[in-house]
C-alpha cells in the first residue's frame, strides 16, 4: 500500500522493515511481561501499559532509524 500511495520502493521497505521490528519488540516484550510482573506479584498489573509503551518507543525509533539509514 506504501508503494501504491507515495511510488517509491525505499520508502515501502523502510515501512514494511519498521512494521517488522515493531511486531518482533511486542511479542518479545509481551513474552517477558508476566514474569516481570509475578515479581511484583501482582501477575497482569501494569503488563499493557509496558508492552504498550515499548511498542511505541521501539516503533518510532526503528521508522526514523530505518529511514535515516536508507532514504538520506
């Protein structure tokens, strides 16, 4: 879709790969959140927001990262 709308094949790359990194961050952090939180012990307390937060920061990160490196 990224190709379709602004007719570049960097751009959709940079895209696709940052989407990439993105799902690989949450499912990594999102396995590691209830054992976190068991020390707490409080199982689930706070787990979104976490995930949610290093999804963001990770994802945002990894898009001007990414088109940093290949569109300049």
């Amino acid at each position: 879709m990224a190709f379709l709308w602004f007719h570049s094949w960097k751009i959709a790359a940079v895209i696709f790969a940052a989407m990439i990194v993105n799902l690989v961050a949450r499912r990594s952090r999102g396995a590691g959140a209830p054992g976190t939180a068991a020390l707490r012990r409080r199982p689930g307390g706070g787990r979104g927001v976490v995930v949610t937060t290093v999804t963001d920061v990770v994802g945002f990160a990894s898009l001007l990262g990414l088109g940093t490196l290949v569109l300049m």
